[in-house]
C-alpha cells in the first residue's frame, strides 16, 4: 500500500521531483567545485583581462581581448565574467557559482527537450509511455557525468556550458512554437510567434557564445523534418521566415569569427597541420571520446598537441568513426528519430572535430558538453528494453556512481600541484602538462623543481617557444644568467614576433653587463612597438644606455618614458639621477619628490635624494631625507656618512 502511494505521488509531481532531483544532484556532486583556483586559459581571459573590470562600461564588457583565450571573439561570455567581476572581484567561489547555476539550467533545459521530443506521435509508443522518465534519467545522468567536468569546474570554459544552454533554448523555443500552432497545442498563433522569437533570441545569444552554434539552425531544420513536419520541403514551407531568421544570426558569428585576430594562429590550413593530419586525429579522439562517455576514466585535463600523420596509427578508430557516420545516414533515411540521435552527435562535434585544423587542442573532452546526450539517450534506451524491473532503481544506481566520480574528480581539480602530476601520470609525453606543473611551481617559488620540470618539457618538445621563455625566466631566478639568454635566445628564434621574449632577453642581457647588445635590442623593439610595453621599454633603454655611460642619451630616453606614463615611479628617480650626474639638481628634485610618493620603502631613492638637496643648498631636508634612509636601512654606510659630513660645523 505504501508502495502504491509512493507511486501515486510521484505520477502527481513527477516534474517537480525530476526537476528537483536533478537540481541537488548537481549541487552535490559540484559542491567541492567552488574552491577550485583559476585554471589554464582562466589567466588571460579572467586575471590578465581588464574589459571585466567595469561591467557598466558597455560596450567595452562586450569586447573581449584579442588575446583572451576562452572568451575572444565571444562577448556573452565576456559580459558574464564581467558580472562576477562586479558581485566579488577575483574571489573564485563566485565565478564557479555562476558556472554551476547555467550548467543547472541547461541540464532543466535538456530534460524539457526530451521530454517533449519523446512525446512525439513519430516516437515508438513503447518510448512516449515512458517519457517522463526516460527523459529525465538522461538529463540527470547528463548533469553529473564526469566527462562534463571540464566544461563546469574550468571557469573559462563557461563558454561551452553557454553555448549549450543557448542551443537547447533554440531548440526548446522551436519545440514550443511548432507544438503551439498545431491543433493539439490549441493552435494559438501569438503563442507559436512568441516562442519562436526565443528560438531565434537564443540563437543569436548562442553565436556570440560559442561557434558550436554555427550548427544550430541545421539541428531545427532536423530536428523539424524529424519530429514535426516529416520532410525538409514541408519544414521549409510551413516557416520560411523562422529559418531565415535563425539563418541570419550567422552574420553575427561571422562578424565576430573575422574580427578574432586570436584564431588566425591556431585554426585554420597553412599552420604545419594537414587536413588530413586532423581528420585521422579526429578518428582517435572520438573512439576516445565515446569509450569516455561509457567508463569515464581516465579523464585529461590536456591531451597536447600532437596529431596522428598516417593512417595505420588509427585504423580501427577510423573504421569505428566511419561505421558510426554511415550507420547514422542510412538511420537518417530508414529510421530518422535514431539517425536524429546520430547526427547530434556527429553535427555538434563537427566544428572542432572534423577536418579543419585546430593546431594548439586536437582533442578536448569539453567538447563532449552537448554531444553526450545522444550517448546517454542510446544508453537509457538499451536500458528501457533490457530491463522489466527495476529501472528507477538502476538509473538511481547509474547517477549516484557517476556523482561520486565527479566529486572524487573535483578534489583533483581543487589541488593544483596534484592536477598537474596526475595528468603527467596519464600523459607522461605531454610537454605542456610539464609546463603547467613548472608555472604552479614558479607562483610557490620552487625555482629549482620549476626548472627541473621546464627542462623535461623541453626535452620532449624542443620548439617549445613559450616554454623556452618561462624556463630562462627561472634560470634568471637561479642566477644562471648563461644559460637563460641561450634559451631567450632560442624561444626569439621560434616565436620572432613577440615582443614580450625580445624584452626578457633584452633585460637578461642588461643584468648579464651585455648593455651594448641591451641597447639594440630595446631601440629594435621599439622601432616596430605596439604600444603596450612602450614606456617600460624606454626605461629599460634609459638604463642600458647609463650603463654604457651615454648619460645625456639615457635621459632623452627617460623623458620618453613619463610622457608615455608620468606616474612611472622608477624613470622619475632615475632621470633624477641622471640630471644630477649631468650638473642639474634642481631638475632633479621635483623628480625625486614624484619618485618617493611611491617608493617610500626604498633607502637608496631616499638617499640619492639627499644628494641632490645637499647641492641645491637644502642642506637639513638633506639630512632628513639620509635620516629616512637609514630608518629603512640602518646599516646603509653611505647614507650615515653623508649624514655625518652634513651635520659637521
């Protein structure tokens, strides 16, 4: 009898229970999440990423960096962060947060997807019977597998949780609009018109999200020639205005692919990877995806960049890969809600894993965000028919195992250090994983095991430009000073547009007393600078050329320094020095005064200070000014003596 209640009530408030069960399950297995320190691409598209600072600054919280990582070329994406920004600076909880409530609405978006899919009078009867269910066992298995991970404790792969929550919404607005106008959906013509601009609002929202959306409008059209209308022709006639307006929302997506200066580098032929080369890639990666998404483990955080050159490497992927297409085409044909299935995989995956070269991330498990869903949907389907008694019970059993794996995957996340290695312990050959150990190692100054592991990435992957940099940065640390203009030098030869390794070289050859090729280096950079380092570059010029004493020389270059930035507190000290060494302490004072408003700590600026005063007759703020010195320093030789000389009668 109590069974029998129980059953009753959940056939009154199946929605409300689903729903809410699949709201907790998220909260639980993501709850370990929100300590999770900023990751990978968090750094430029989050800490280094000044357009987040001020979210009431439009549109410059609509104009991600051009070197922002995740969010360049995506604004949405760009103006949430700057949400966060605004709720809580950079305190991580809050960043994550957002993270787990958009995911939590895509998994509800998802379930109201299927369910009404699998309501459908083309859905076998066997299937519509059980579509409450079914629907939601795929979207809670979904909302907690590990696979998604990636997409949900990566901050910046927020991108990929908005990008399907926008695609779900399109396709749940096209669902509602086409039930609405049929007979048995009442029929009611401003209802249907109404969904449909939520369709297309989210279709638009999507394209500045996440290019996964350029295969939107194509998933509606089969999703309607499936589902709905019954051929392409009849979907096409019955709402050629609502296509043409979901077709418009490419413009958009092509507007912002054109101005993503970022993607030039790293998608796209002519960059050392072949189509083919990326095709066979491809083969591997979805075999591994789809074994991922049947036992996830083990999960990487980063496969690298390596491609497969020959096909004999992926044969049997290829045929599995190939078996899988043309089985879905024929099922396109024969079967359609079954080659629906196919295609939402194969379609959703196609932007980043077909033949159009992504050289920087050939395989990304985040990629599996959307695709999933047809695996889970064949799973729970396998299952329905498997299975007389005890579904409820197993689909239970199926999701708390997967939540438990995601929550065990979390505490990875959560610890740095043991993220890195873990994915050395899986990808022992990952030359970038090295690097991304060795940059956690340099934030806790472990200088020496930093190096160490820059020099096993380095071995792996030689032209390695970006390692070869950080790794002669360390070597500066460990004052192995040789050695880091070698790999400066080396990391110019590989990546000789970037100015940021021309200007570490050029400061490690001023500190190695090599001031003549300092010089010429920095006056070279200069020559071509694009503005961003340029009053740094000219300081770092003004000192080269007072080392080689062309005193006169380094004030000009000074001076071209505080007009790029006046409130540069070292060129304002150092053109005081310089004046004063050229017979004019006059002009040096209101220089050193600038100077000292911010380096109140520094004994030396406060002595060198004194000197000045001492020949412009100010002979007690002098001693002041030695007194201050030797507050911060007591035991600075030169400032007492000075101050002793000053205070003789």
């Amino acid at each position: 009898m109590k069974m029998a209640r129980l059953i009753q009530f959940f056939d009154r408030h199946s929605r409300g229970v689903i729903g809410g069960l699949i709201l907790t399950a998220v909260a639980l297995a993501y709850h370990n999440s929100l300590r999770v320190p900023f990751l990978f691409d968090d750094g430029p598209a989050i800490l280094r990423n000044q357009t987040i600072r001020q979210l009431w600054a439009l549109p410059g919280a609509l104009q991600p960096p051009l070197e922002g990582a995740g969010v360049t070329g995506r604004p949405l994406v760009n103006l949430s962060l700057a949400i966060n920004y605004a709720w809580g600076g950079l305190a991580v909880p809050g960043y994550h947060m957002l993270n787990l409530l958009l995911h939590g609405l895509t998994s509800l978006t998802l379930w109201g997807v299927l369910r009404r899919t699998l309501c459908r009078p083309v859905v076998p009867a066997y299937y519509r019977v059980h579509a409450e269910s079914l629907a939601g066992g795929v979207a809670l298995w979904w909302s907690v597998h590990p696979l998604l991970t990636e997409s949900v404790v990566c901050v910046v792969q927020r991108n990929e949780i908005m990008g399907g929550l926008f695609y779900l919404l399109t396709l749940y607005g096209f669902i509602r609009s086409a039930t609405s106008a049929e007979p048995a959906g009442g029929g009611e013509r401003g209802t249907a018109i109404f969904w449909a601009g939520v369709a297309v609002a989210s279709c638009l929202s999507g394209m500045a999200s996440k290019e996964i959306m350029a295969t939107a409008p194509f998933m509606v059209l089969l999703y309607d020639r499936t589902f709905v209308a019954g051929s392409f022709s009849s979907a096409l006639k019955q709402r050629s205005r609502f296509y043409l307006s979901l077709a418009a929302t490419w413009a958009l997506l092509a507007w912002l692919m054109l101005g993503n200066n970022q993607r030039d580098g790293i998608v796209g032929f002519g960059l050392g990877v072949s189509g083919w080369e990326y095709l066979l890639t491809q083969c591997r990666a979805v075999v591994i995806f789809l074994r991922l998404s049947l036992w996830p483990h083990p999960l990487v955080l980063d496969y690298g960049p390596d491609m497969v050159h020959g096909w004999r490497e992926v044969w049997w992927q290829g045929m599995i890969v190939v078996s899988l297409l043309l089985g879905t085409l024929v099922a396109l044909w024969r079967r359609p809600v079954l080659g629906f299935v196919g295609a939402w995989f194969f379609v959703i995956l196609a932007p980043s894993s077909s033949f159009i070269p992504l050289t920087t991330q050939p395989m990304a498990e985040h990629r599996m965000y959307l695709p999933l869903v047809a695996v889970l949907m064949l799973l729970m389907v396998i299952g329905l028919r498997l299975l007389r008694r005890g579904r409820i019970l197993v689909v239970l059993l199926v999701a708390i195992t997967l939540g438990v794996t995601t929550d065990q995957r979390n505490q990875i996340y959560g610890d740095e250090e043991r993220l890195w290695r873990d994915l050395l312990v899986k990808q022992p050959v990952n030359a970038r994983a090295y690097a991304s150990l060795a940059h956690y190692l340099v934030g806790q100054q472990r200088w020496a095991e930093a190096a160490e592991c820059y020099e096993q990435g380095l071995r792996l992957r030689p032209d390695y430009a970006d390692a070869q940099s950080d790794y002669a940065s360390v070597l500066l640390r460990l004052d192995r000073r040789a050695e880091a203009i070698i790999h400066y030098q080396e990391a110019r030869r590989l990546k000789p547009a970037d100015e940021a390794i021309q200007f570490n070289l050029g400061l490690a050859l001023a500190q190695s007393g090599r001031s003549t090729e300092a010089r010429d280096l920095f006056a070279a950079i200069l020559a071509h600078d694009s503005g961003r380092m340029s009053a740094t570059l000219y300081y770092q010029l003004g000192n080269a050329l007072f080392d080689l004493d062309q005193v006169a020389e380094s004030a000009v270059a000074y001076r071209q320094a505080l007009e790029r930035d006046p409130n540069y507190p070292e060129a304002h000290h150092n053109l005081a020095l310089v004046l004063v060494r050229l017979g004019r302490p006059a002009e040096a004072i209101p220089h050193y005064e600038a100077a000292l408003r911010q380096l109140t700590n520094s004994a030396q600026a406060h002595h060198n200070f004194a000197i000045a005063l001492e020949r412009v007759g100010r002979v007690l703020e002098a001693i002041a000014q030695d007194e201050a010195a030797l507050r911060l320093a007591p035991d600075f030789t030169a400032a007492r003596e000075h101050r002793e000389r000053l205070q003789r009668p």
